[in-house]
C-alpha cells in the first residue's frame, strides 16, 4: 500500500500559483517526492516557462507528523518544516511571508526550481493539508 496523496491546482496565472497538498498516511510516507514541478505551472503572456517560484503564503494543517517542504536540487534544502511530532497531534495555522518578500529558493548547486516534500514521524492515519500561494519566476 501506499500513502493517498492528491496535488489541486486551485489558481494558475501569469503571476502566482495556489496549490493544495492532501495526504493520509498508511504509515509509508514520503521521502523528497516532487510536489510543485514549476515547468508545469505554465508559460506568461509572451511565452517564457515558469522556472521558479517564491512561496508567499502558507495555510497547512497537520495531524501526528512533520512535513518539511524542500527546494530541489542535488542535496535539498529545506524551505521550512511544518507540525510536529504524534505527541503534538493536530496542528494547523497560516503563514504569510509577503512582508518580506517571500521564501525564495536557495540556489543550492543543481537546482532545478522546484519544490519537495518529505514526512517524517508518519504513523497510519496521520494526515495534512498544504495550502502554497507561489509568486512565479520566468
């Protein structure tokens, strides 16, 4: 078996992206799976592929794991890790990092501009909900 994820479009434009991330566990997790390919948002007005994207907001909720959004490259970095742990059982909220101009993408060596997600601490059953509004880099 396998954890049921789903991946929602909920806006795609020329300037930002929302997408929504569901998973319930079975207890597998996952380990640097591609969430957000940003070759995929789509192309602006004239043309050009989206080949980053800064993450403004943030709304997640979390039951008895931790996820950490990573940004792709040859070794990962961590963008930022929400929840917790079992013992810290549903914890939710919303982040907004529009004040100072977003999570911007390190630049790490081999970065392709998209972003990854990993659990840890996953037991069956535990679950999230990821809301990401994403500023687009052509």
């Amino acid at each position: 078996m396998a954890d049921a994820v789903t991946t929602q479009t909920i806006v795609n434009t020329d300037k930002r992206a929302i997408i929504k991330l569901n998973n319930l566990s079975d207890g597998s997790g996952e380990s640097a799976v591609k969430k957000i390919d940003v070759s995929t948002l789509g192309s602006n007005s004239v043309g050009t592929t989206c080949s980053r994207v800064t993450i403004d907001q943030i709304w997640y909720s979390i039951g008895g794991m931790r996820v950490d959004l990573e940004w792709n490259a040859t070794t990962n970095v961590k963008a930022i890790m929400l929840g917790g742990s079992a013992a810290a059982g549903n914890v939710g909220g919303h982040l907004d990092f529009r004040s100072f101009g977003g999570l911007k993408n390190t630049e790490a060596s081999g970065v392709d501009g998209d972003i990854d997600l990993t659990t840890s601490g996953h037991t069956n059953l535990d679950h999230y909900t990821i809301v990401l509004e994403l500023r687009k880099s052509y």
